[in-house]
C-alpha cells in the first residue's frame, strides 16, 4: 500500500501543476471557455507529451481493477489533449510551403480551419483529463481506504483473545 501511495503522490506532483496551467490557457476568469494560444498550446502539447507514461504504460496492469480502468481513462484522455494541442498550433508554427512540404491549398485549408477549432477544443479535452485524473484519485482513495478496512480487521483479529 505505501508503494503505491508513494507511486500515486508522484503522478498527482506530475500532473496538478500542468493541468492548472492548462486550464489558465483555455478558461477565462469565470471559468469561460477562451481560445488557447499558439505559444501555449505548443508549450503544453510538449509538456503533456509522454507526461505519466512510466505510470500509464510501463506499469499497466499493476494495480486494482478499477484502478487500472480510471488509468485507461486518462490515458486516452491525455493522448486527445496532446493530438488537440498539436492541431491548434501546427498550423502557425508551420509554413504551407518550405523546403519540406508543398501542401496544396485545399489541404492547408483544412489545416489551418482544424487548427481554429483546436484552439477553441483544446477547452473540451483539458475538462476531459481533469475528469479522468478526479475518477482516478476517487478509485485510487476508494482502493486505499478498502485496504485500510483490511488492515484494521487483521489488527483485530490479531490483537483479539487468543
């Protein structure tokens, strides 16, 4: 248990920081869904990258049940963010033409139209990791205090008339 206590402080230090500044970038002051920025979103996109896979891939299947479906949940979540991120800045951080790529015009079209909404969506898709990461915290003290109940009925057991 304290393995996994440890375990779980560790992704809360990894992940609460990030997803209050995400939420700064995509919500205004009443908590109002605003257009992230191209800097911000490429910032994020980079910082969310590959943010809790040492938790969510590497130690897959490690942990109880419910646990490992919240971890699903949220790696799915976290994936859409980042792809969200990518999409709202591409487009402004890229050229239609370079020595790279020629991209025909109907195709930057739907680039950079994708990109607009990815701004407005990357709203969406933090709301959306925040949840994941609360259902995860809930399986996580859920599973604690299960485990906690067992501990204090062994102590019982043991500490009974013999």
């Amino acid at each position: 248990m304290r393995d996994a206590l440890r375990r779980f402080e560790k992704v809360d230090q990894s992940i609460r920081e990030l997803l209050s500044t995400a939420s700064r970038a995509t919500s205004g002051p009443e908590g109002e869904r605003i257009e992230i920025n191209s800097e911000a979103a490429n910032d994020l996109e980079q910082s969310f990258s590959g943010l809790l896979d040492w938790y969510l891939v590497v130690l897959a299947d490690t942990e109880h049940a419910d646990i490992e479906a919240c971890k699903s949940v949220l790696k799915s979540a976290l994936d859409m963010l980042v792809k969200t991120l990518r999409d709202a800045h591409w487009a402004d951080h890229n050229e239609q033409q370079d020595e790279d790529h020629n991209i025909p015009d109907e195709e930057w079209g739907r680039i950079t139209t994708r990109c607009a909404e990815a701004k407005i969506e990357a709203f969406h898709r933090v709301g959306d990791v925040q949840r994941a990461y609360g259902a995860l915290c809930e399986a996580q003290e859920k599973w604690v205090r299960s485990l906690r109940g067992q501990i204090a009925k062994l102590d019982l057991q043991i500490s009974g008339p013999q």
